[in-house]
C-alpha cells in the first residue's frame, strides 16, 4: 500500500506495473536513457495543479478519492510510437482513450470522490510503452469572474459596456479589468495593471492575469466594447457553468449564435452542439472558458494581437487539441439574415445579446441611437455613486 499524504487528494490501496515502481510525484518510476523524472507533453499548460502517477504497461492502480477530481492519460515523452501496440487508459473498465506514441493524450474526465480502479494496457509489445495519469482536484465553479481585457485608446467603450453591465445584469460575477497606462474609474470593478501596453501583447497581459490573479475553474470573457443590450439569460449561463463542471472536457462553451459550418449535438443534450474544427474554433465572441484551456490557447498563440489571436489559436486547436477538447453552444435558432459578423445578427436569443460598440478601433454609429437611448452617448461621463456605480450622461 502506498499511503497518501494527509493533504493529499486521494490514497492509492494497491498498484502493479510491469517494469519498476509506480512513479509518484513526477517520478517515472524506471530509468530510461539515464531519465528518472517524466517528461510532459509539450502542451504548454499549467501542470502544478496535477500530481501523476506514472507506471510502465500492464499497470493498475487502486485508488481511493477524497475529493471529486479531474484525470486524464498521457504517453511520456521517452515512449516510442508503436501502431501496433497501442496503450488504452481505462477507469473502472470505462475506456479513457487509446494512445500511440509520446506526447499523446486524452479527454480530461471527472471522477467522483470513491474507489477507482485506473488501468493502462496494451496487447502489442510493451517495450517503451510508458503511460502516465495526470490528476488534479476540482475547484468549484458556482463562482467565477468575468474579465474585460481593454487597452489605453478603449476608456470610452469600457464606461458604457460597464454601465450597461450593471443595468442588464444586476447581479453579475465580480469583474476583472486587465488594463495597460489607462486604468478605469471604476469603483465597482477589480484591475489588474498587465504591464505597458507598447511592450505587452493582448496575449500576454490576458496570460498573466490568468497565470497571476485569477485560479477559478472558470472565468467569463467579454471585451471592452460588449454593450450589453438585454437582460442576460442568467439560467443558461448556469446551465452552461454546471455542464463544464461536470464534463472537464468542454474547454470553452460560447455563449452567442454562430454560422458554423457544421455541428453535432452533445451527447446527452439536443440543446447544445459541439463545434467542428473551423476557422474560428478559438474566438473572443462572449463565452465561458475554462481559465486552464484559455490560458493554454494565449500561451500556445504566442505574443500577437487579439485579431491575430482567434485564427492562430484556432489553427493550433484544431491540429494538436480538438482530439481531447471540444468546445460548444447552445442550439439557438438561426437569425433572419446570417452572417460571419454576429453584429449584424439579431441577438434576440443570446444568452448574452450585446453590441459592438466600436468598429476598427473607431465608435459604431449604428449603436449611437441605442446609446442615447440608453443615456449613455456622452463623450464625458461621470460614475453616480449614489445609484450603484451606474454611469449617465454629465
């Protein structure tokens, strides 16, 4: 038996494999060519919240879960590609993934607090055939954050789509700015200062927040010209954070119609759709994401713009990561006039129907006349504290 540390997230009661030990706390459990440690995946991903456990095939492990817990296999990178003998990761029989050659992975799954058996077996040779378990405890995600990336030229549309935030929904998720120089006034937000924006990316200061000031499950995406433009569909977006609770493989669940070129319905829901890999299988239209799987896409992108940032990540996602990550949203019926630019579309159906403020950089005229409506088509707006941080005009 090898016991478990008190803090630790599960026990394991039992364990064989067939070369070596079973390899904990990064160990690899063997050596092979003079290596004792494994070495992970290049998926540019935070590997601190995951403990492994590493074995050589056949192995089995008998573990006891404390907690609820997300798992997913890999192939270590010192393992030969063999067709012919590929490994299946299993639990309790359910089989994970068949895996071929290093650096290969599956879906993440959850796995409830209880005993699990963890299998990884092969019928082919077992040379170099070394499969490793990632696992990590869930954090809740009842609570998330919303965040805003802005930039120094955006202070304008960042005061209306805050003020309409708060109109159209009154009760939202704390929110987070991620700003350069030009800081919003804003009593009602949190900031999170990304560094100067002649030297910072939108890749990068969206990457450190992430990394730095935000650990939830979770985090909602919206950007600094999303005017809110009805109330938002508060249930759905509930039902979307509990079934990326429930299934870790959902990276992003996007929260607008979009003209896909195809879609699939998810398993057990008519009402949501799993994407196909497409030119913008990665987009900054309002979603829900997992903060893991966002800030996996930014780090894999690189130091790019944000109109970069959607067809790089989309390019990448597609290639190396729609295998073992879907991404999703709501069935929503068709506008009277599709189109690729969803301002133009009626949102009526939105879970989170908003406005493109600006256009290239520049205010949207169209949007003047729901501005004035809304009383917020000043250039110079002042926050009234004394009506909840709303903003009218001066």
């Amino acid at each position: 038996m090898q016991p478990g540390r008190p803090e630790s997230l599960y026990r394991i009661l039992q364990s064989e494999t067939g070369w070596g030990v079973l390899g904990l706390n990064g160990a690899l459990g063997h050596e092979v060519d003079g290596a004792t440690d494994v070495q992970l995946p290049e998926i540019a991903m935070d590997w601190s919240a995951y403990e492994l456990l590493s074995g050589h095939v056949d192995c089995r492990i008998d573990l006891e879960l404390d907690r609820p817990a997300g798992i997913f296999g890999f192939m270590e990178g010192h393992s030969w590609t063999v067709p012919e003998a590929p490994v299946t990761f299993s639990v309790d029989g359910l089989v994970f993934g068949v895996l071929i050659g290093a650096g290969e992975r599956t879906a993440e799954q959850r796995l409830e607090a209880g005993g699990h058996v963890l299998s990884m077996t092969t019928q082919g040779p077992k040379t170099r055939r070394y499969p490793v378990w990632a696992i990590r405890e869930i954090k809740d995600a009842d609570s998330f954050r919303i965040v805003i990336p802005t930039s120094n030229r955006y202070a304008r549309p960042l005061r209306q789509a805050l003020a309409l935030l708060r109109r159209y929904w009154p009760d939202h998720p704390p929110v987070d700015v991620v700003h350069h120089e030009q800081a919003p006034e804003d009593p009602n937000v949190h900031t999170f200062f990304a560094g100067p924006q002649a030297e910072v990316s939108w890749t990068e200061a969206m990457a450190r927040y992430l990394a730095e000031a935000n650990d939830n499950e979770l985090v909602l995406l919206l950007l600094d010209d999303y005017g809110l433009c009805q109330p938002v569909d508060t249930m759905r977006v509930a039902d979307a954070r509990s079934l990326m609770y429930e299934d870790l493989s959902v990276g992003a669940f996007f929260l607008t119609w979009m003209m896909l070129p195809s879609a699939e319905s998810y398993p057990t829901r008519k009402d949501i759709i799993i994407w196909p890999p497409w030119s913008y299988s990665v987009h900054t239209q309002a979603g829900l994401w997992r903060r893991s799987s966002l800030l996996r896409a930014l780090k894999r992108a690189g130091p790019i713009s944000i109109a970069a940032f959607e067809t790089t990540a989309s390019e990448i996602f597609n290639q190396h990561e729609f295998g073992w990550e879907r991404h999703v949203s709501f069935r929503l019926p068709p506008p009277p006039s599709p189109s690729l630019f969803l301002d133009g579309c009626d949102k009526t159906y939105w879970p989170i129907g908003y406005h493109n403020l600006y256009t290239k950089g520049q205010p949207d005229p169209r949007h003047d006349g729901f501005l004035l409506d809304q009383r917020l088509s000043s250039d110079k707006m002042a926050l009234d504290r004394n009506s909840g941080g709303d903003i009218e005009e001066s």
